[in-house]
C-alpha cells in the first residue's frame, strides 16, 4: 500500500499553496499559546510543518492500515443483537488506530486535550480516510459533535464532555432524522419536556437514520415548546448511552457498510439543554450546515480519488487487442476527464474551508469574548458568513455529484469485472451514492446557494481574481473565456431577477448556480496553474468542458419562455 498524503501531489500541493496564515494566527493567539501549552507552534512556519507531520501519519495509518482492511468490512460490517450493536473488529482496530495517533480531537482546543487545527486541516484528514474506507469517515467525521459542545455549550458542559472525545474515550451521534422528517427539519416532533419540580429535560419520541446512532454521547434535535409547528420550538440537546435510549434496528443499506444507521426510540432519556432554548434549528444546526458540507464534500473526494486510482491502475493493467487499454483514446479521454473533475473538486473543497475557518474564529471571538470584538472583526464576521453560505452548498453539490460520475466511470472502465465483487470499483460506486442525499440532497444545495448567487455575493472575489489571474499565454485566453462567461453569467441573473416570477427563479436556479461554480472554480484552477505550470493542462481541461455546460445553462435561462415552467410540469404526466 502507500501513505495516501504523499502520495497525493494534487494535496500536498493544496497545503502548501493554500494561504491559511490570517487563520492560524487568530487561532493561536497570535501564537502566544506556546507560553501555555507543549506543542502549540511558534510562528506560522511552525504551525504548517506541524500540519504536515500529522497529515504524514493520518496518510500512514490511512494507506497501510484502513484501506486493506476495508474490502472486509464491507463485506461484514456491524454486528446488531439484542439492541446491542458491535462493530467489527477490524472498524475497532481503525479506530483505535486513529486514536493513537492522536487524532480524536482535531479542531477542540488545547485546554481540553485537542489539538486546535483549522477545519481544513481536519478536512484532508477526513478526505484521506475516506479514501480508505468511506464507511470509517462517518465515525472519524462525528468529532463535529464535540466542536458544537464547544461552541453552543456551557463551561460545565465543555469540562465534562470535551476531554472525552479528545482522548477517543467518547464518540458521538447527531440525532436529527425522523420517520417524517428527513430534510425538513422544523417539522420535528420528538418531545422534550422539562420537570417543573427538578427543572432536569426528559427526551420521548423517535429518530431515523442516524449515524453511528449507538454511541456514548448525543446531540438531539427535539421539540421543547408544546403546541409549537415549526423551527422555533426545536431546542439542542445532550444525552448519554442509557437503557432508555433504545436502538430498535440498523439499516441494511446499499453502501457505507461499515457504520451502523440506526432507528432510536427515545423513553423518557434523561438529557440537559445545549445552549439557548429555541435556537436549535435556527441558529445550531444552521450552523452546523457548514461543517456537515465540508465533511461530506471531502468524504465524496475521497472516494473520488480512490475511484480514479482504481480506475487508472486498471486501464494500464488490463490489455486488450495486444495493448493497454489506457491507449486507447476512449478510455484516456474518460481518465482525462475524471482526473480534471477530481481536482476541481479539491481545489473548491479548499478554498471553501479556509472561508470556513475564516468564518470560525472570527465568530467564536463575537460570540464569546464580545469585549474583543472590534468593528473589524465582526464585519469579518459577517462577510466570511455570508461567502461560506454560498460556497459551502456549491462545494457539497460539486464534490458528491463529481464522486458519483467518477465512480460510475470507474465501473466502465473495468467493464464487466467492475460490477463484481471482487474489485473494489463497485464498492465506491455504492459508497458514493449516499454523498449527494445526505446532509442535504444536491437539490437542497441548490436551495441553499441560490440566494448568494442573486445577490452576487461572489462578485467581489471573482473581481479579484480575474485581475490577478495572468494575460499571458494559455492563462490569458481562458482567462478571458471566464471574463466573457462572468459578463453572461451577470446578465443571466438580472434577467431571472427582473421577472419577478418565483417559479421561474426556482426553475432556472440549479441553470445558474452550476454556471456560477464553473466561473468560481475554474478561476481557482487558473490561480493553480499560475503556480504550477504543469497544472495549466487540467485548467485547460476543465474550462474548456465548462464552456459548452455553461452556454447550455445560460441559453435555457434566458430563453423568456414562461410556458416552459407549465410543459416541464408536464412531461412527469406524459
């Protein structure tokens, strides 16, 4: 095997180009932490190398230990008996892997055992386990739970549960999910109700397809105000693993075998209120929206870049007609592609976090040290919230529906041997197809970033790219292809806004917020090639495929057909 972060250019590349400093330093107090805690790094310089030796050893126990146990956990996975749910010893030596390599509480603060890493860092961390078994990131991914603890709970809370997670004692389920509410979270009606004698909250009611739904400690989504229909009555909750909380079965599922989705019913489960009364789903999980993204968008690169490798290593392998098949141009034509897309999803992941982490710490010193909040801060604050409401829905959207097509070109590429088990190329395949359902379907990304895209919130950045970006050569003339697509892409935008037709402006809004991720990301891919000229082929690549997805888009929106709204309806009754 191999160690999946040297062995990956295109990550080691994104580390080191990926400007972080603003990030770091805020995060380390301007590195004044070294005077508190071993380990915390000095200066900047210290801070990469240290990301680069733990990404080094998460890359070690990814290739040399998870991957070739994953074929087998698959096959097996979990063990559920008695509402007792075991999972596979080999899942065990996973974790237990991980945990000694000191990797349980990535983004959680020195004072309580983590390591205080930005999101990005955890990110290519989770993209490089998700490489090697997809199934694993759903365990290795929920250290979210903790970061929400942190940011929405108390102190008490934070001593209590945080050490936990940070030394792998604890792991952690995000109880949302219901049998009648899947995406539309307001409507949730499991019951939380206070005793007025002790004031101690009690949990009654039902969860659906919740991962990893037998851990230790929960966060639960449920309804504290009585006689309340919609998301202001939904409070965040704490729970533990207790005889009242009961795993009524795990889900037989097409993929992701690895980890346990469980049906919970709640009898009267002890619990305590995390953070406000009411601001559950208005203000927690919204927040947790951007994190769950990310997460997912780096699970589905992931198996995008597994896929791609299989895919590669097979088409020079497999001969026929007395030559490789890589030779042919129908199958270099299809790597070509697939390898294009991958690192046009990476190179949004990236940039998406970092506005994340921008987003975080400058949130967090509103939230909790007012007294430090300048002017300055909080309008960061507010700019890096709206920037990453866009881009965090564009980058799940991109990366999950790229894995999908990367995994089925995987299959094609093997022929008949890649719909057998025996090859790992139908595993991703499966593993792949739940990326762009959960934690919002690519329709509801859609949802999420068409508001940004009609404000323009972009534009600014755009702007600035475009006169950093080179008007020289091959840089030059794509350049002024996205210059041109971005001027279209404008007019486009005002002519959905000038209809003022509600329908309209939903029917044409995947159109445009495919055609503003074009524009972004090949933006990106250019500001990559600057750097590395070896990078200027994808670029070339990918905006050249872009430009004829993009027009296609474009003419549909502007197409002032109103009627399409009612014979696109009705094509379903045909």
């Amino acid at each position: 095997m191999s160690n999946f972060y040297t062995d990956n250019q295109d990550l080691v590349f994104t580390l080191k180009n990926l400007d972080l400093e603003e990030v770091v330093a805020v995060r380390e107090h301007n590195y004044t932490d070294a005077q508190k805690f071993d380990g915390s790094p000095e200066n900047y310089a210290d801070a990469m190398d240290n990301y680069d030796r733990v990404l080094t050893v998460v890359g070690d126990v990814a290739g040399e230990r998870i991957a070739p146990r994953s074929r087998q956990i698959d096959e097996e996975g979990p063990h559920f008996e008695n509402g007792v749910v075991t999972y596979h010893p080999l899942t065990v030596k996973n974790l237990e892997d991980l945990r000694r390599a000191g990797v349980s509480g990535v983004m959680l603060t020195r004072e309580y055992g983590g390591l205080n890493f930005p999101t990005t860092i955890y990110t290519m961390m989770t993209e490089m386990v998700s490489r090697a078994d997809a199934s694993l990131q759903n365990l290795f991914g929920l250290q979210d739970i903790a970061e929400t603890i942190s940011e929405f709970g108390d102190e008490d809370q934070r001593q209590r549960y945080l050490p936990r997670f940070a030394c792998g004692e604890a792991d952690g389920a995000m109880d949302l999910t219901e049998p009648d509410s899947g995406s539309d979270l307001q409507s949730v009606r499991l019951k939380a109700t206070q005793d007025p004698a002790t004031g101690k909250w009690y949990l009654d009611g039902n969860k659906r397809f919740i991962t990893n739904g037998c851990a230790k400690i929960h966060l639960v989504l449920a309804r504290s105000v009585e006689g309340s229909t919609d998301g202001r009555g939904l409070s965040m909750f704490i729970c533990e693993k207790c005889p009242e909380l009961v795993v009524r079965r795990i889900e037989h599922k097409l993929g992701i075998h690895g980890v346990a989705t469980c049906e919970l019913q709640y009898n009267h489960v002890p619990a305590e209120l995390c953070g406000q009364p009411r601001r559950g789903l208005t203000r927690y999980v919204m927040s947790l929206m951007n994190g769950a993204r990310v997460a997912i968008s780096a699970q589905a690169v992931g198996i995008a870049e597994a896929a791609y490798r299989e895919a590669r290593k097979y088409a020079s392998e497999r001969e026929q007609f007395k030559q490789s098949i890589d030779k042919f141009p129908a199958i270099y034509d299809m790597l070509a592609r697939m390898k294009t897309k991958l690192t046009a999803a990476r190179a949004l992941l990236y940039e998406t976090t970092k506005i994340v982490d921008l987003r975080g710490v400058y949130t967090h010193i509103v939230d909790h040290t007012p007294e430090q909040a300048t002017q300055e801060i909080k309008d960061k604050s507010k700019y890096y919230t709206k920037i990453a409401a866009v881009l965090t829905p564009m980058s799940k959207a991109l990366s999950t529906e790229i894995a999908n097509q990367i995994a089925y070109d995987c299959i094609q590429i093997h022929g008949g041997t890649g719909y057998m088990h025996d090859f790992d190329a139908e595993r991703y395949y499966r593993d792949a197809r739940i990326t762009n359902i959960y934690e919002g379907t690519t329709q509801l990304q859609v949802v999420a970033a068409i508001g940004g895209v009609m404000q323009r919130v972009l534009d600014p950045i755009i702007a600035d790219m475009l006169a950093k970006t080179s008007d020289d050569g091959l840089i030059g003339t794509l350049k002024q292809k996205i210059a041109k697509m971005h001027a279209k892409h404008q007019e486009a935008v005002k002519f959905v806004a000038d209809k003022k037709n509600s329908d309209y402006h939903d029917l044409r809004a995947r159109n445009l917020v495919e055609n503003e991720t074009f524009i972004f990301v090949g933006l990106l891919m250019l500001r990559d090639a600057m750097k590395d000229a070896a990078r200027e082929v994808l670029a070339e690549r990918y905006i050249l495929d872009a430009v004829a997805d993009f027009e296609r888009n474009y003419l549909m929106t502007m197409s002032d057909d109103m009627s399409a709204i009612d014979r696109h309806r009705s094509v379903i009754d045909y």
